[in-house]
C-alpha cells in the first residue's frame, strides 16, 4: 500500500529528530538540487515551513491542482499539509523551518498568527511594489545575519524578529486583520486551541466533548467558530477529515471504507455523503478525478 511520507526533520530525513527549540534557514537550491528539483508529496507533522522565493518558478502541489507559481513569492505550509514542489533549475530563495513549540512561543503574545496561518493555510503573493513586501526582505536579511552569529541575547532577538516577519505577512494579506484582532484574543486563542484539538486526536470525539476539554460549552465553541471562520465547529471539523481523506484517496491504495475508519466515521456512506457535501463528488469520484480514471473501472 502506498503511503504519504511523514517526515519529522526536514525532507527526506527519516533519522534527525528535531528538538523543541528547532529552527533551520537554508537556500532553496541547496538541497533541492540534489533532489533534481522535484519535492514528491509529503508531510511534516510539527513543522511550519515558510518558502520565500526570490527568482524563478515552482509547481506547487498539495489537495487541488497543481499552481505554477512566478517569482517574486511567498508558500507557507503549516504542520500536517500535504505539499509537494517542483523547482526550476534557476530557482532562489530560502525556506524557513520552524517547530510548533518555537511558534507558540514566538506567537504566544499574538496567537491570532497561528490561527491565520492554520486558516488559511497556503498563503500567495507577488506584489513586488508592495512596501511591506519590500521590508519583509529587509527583515530576511537581518534573521540571515542573526542566525549565523554568536550575539549576546540571539534567542529573544530573533524571537522578536521573526514576530515582526509573521505579522507582517499577516498584515501584507490582509491589512485589515491586525486591527479587528487586539479585542479578541481569547476568542482566537479558543479557536486554535480547538484546531489542535481536532489535529490531536487519534480517535472520535464529539463536538460537546472537544468543547468541554476547552473549559467551554458546545454553543459557545460554535460561536467561536463562526466569528473566526464564518462556519460552525462541526463543519471545521467535518472538513479538516474530508482534507486528511483527500490525502488518503489521492496518495494511497485504501479502499474508501478503510479511510473512512481511519478517520473515525462511524459509516462508510456517512463518510461519503459528508465528502460529497464538502467537496461535490463522490470519495471514489474524486480518486478517478486525481488518477485519471473512469470511476465505474
């Protein structure tokens, strides 16, 4: 059976583990020549990655088609997003990879970061005229410098470095978020409580239940749900699943009965009217869609 590849370090290391504290800066070309330029599919379960590309093109690759994406850009891949690349050989820019436990730190004062991030999911832009895009690469070249020095304080530093980087491109997709987000920081802080809460769980829990283990009542979490995301808990939840079925029904051989399982469905056909809601087609329509083939083969 085919699986997506999970990797807790960086692409294609199955042995470094990284530690709590782990940050890593590296140029795009650098390792991804070794590769011939072609990321295959994949995903990192703690590891925010943020892709700035400076020259060049990539194929971006994750649950929809493919995007070609024209430099000058901005990808950021939150933990447990299916991404795959395909650079051009004339590709510049550098990847910054971060673990969740450094970015809860970093963005302990300012959760609505992580909950845009984990929103959104992939972020795009290329607007070179931009003038918070053009200081967004003022401040790489100063966590460049940062990174590779022996500085007194370098920790706090480059914490409050790349806080200003991450609001940043918060602000640069959406200038009018940082000023409707100061007044509601424990909505937020709820809201992404409950987005880890779905993401950690290895079995079914209902939406009451999830809300209780957030010290808050089901009614109140929906509230929550919908003033941060326009829809209700049970939908966000439905849809991280039918996301993570995505990923089984396009990279792997499990029968649609197996993936429903896997996920926690009670049913197979619940499962599948579920996915067809959410996305229109039918899970084994969506599998001939990917591969390519007739569903009634």
């Amino acid at each position: 059976m085919k699986s997506i590849k999970h990797y807790d370090g960086l692409y294609r290391d199955l042995n470094f583990k990284p530690t709590s504290n782990y940050i890593f800066w590296e140029m795009i070309e650098t390792r991804s020549r070794g590769f011939g330029w072609v990321i295959d599919p994949h995903l990192h379960p703690n590891l925010y990655q943020f892709f700035f590309v400076g020259h060049g093109t990539v194929e971006f690759i994750g649950n929809k088609d493919v995007q070609k994406l024209t430099a000058p850009c901005i990808l950021i891949i939150p933990p447990n997003t299916l991404h795959g690349l395909t650079y051009s050989a004339d590709i510049q820019g550098n990847i910054l990879t971060v673990s969740d436990i450094v970015m809860e730190d970093i963005c302990k004062t300012s959760p609505f970061v992580l909950v845009m991030f984990e929103k959104t999911h992939q972020l795009l832009f290329n607007e070179t005229n931009d003038p918070l895009f053009i200081k967004i690469k003022s401040m790489l070249t100063d966590i460049d410098e940062e990174l590779f020095t022996n500085n007194a304080e370098k920790k706090p530093f480059l914490n409050a470095c790349f806080l200003k980087l991450f609001i940043s491109i918060v602000r640069l997709f959406n200038s009018n978020t940082i000023c409707s987000m100061d007044d509601t920081n424990t909505t937020l802080k709820h809201f992404k409580n409950f987005q880890s809460l779905i993401k950690k769980s290895d079995s079914y829990k209902s939406i009451s239940s999830l809300a209780k283990e957030l010290c808050i009542s089901g009614t109140h979490l929906n509230r929550i749900c919908k003033h941060v995301s326009g829809r209700s808990a049970l939908v966000l939840l439905q849809e991280y699943k039918i996301e993570q079925a995505k990923n089984y029904l396009a990279h792997t051989s499990m029968s649609v009965s197996e993936i429903a399982y896997h996920l926690h469905f009670e049913f197979p056909n619940y499962f599948a009217k579920v996915f067809r809601k959410i996305t229109g087609l039918t899970p084994t329509e969506f599998r001939s869609e990917k591969k390519g083939t007739n569903p009634t083969t």
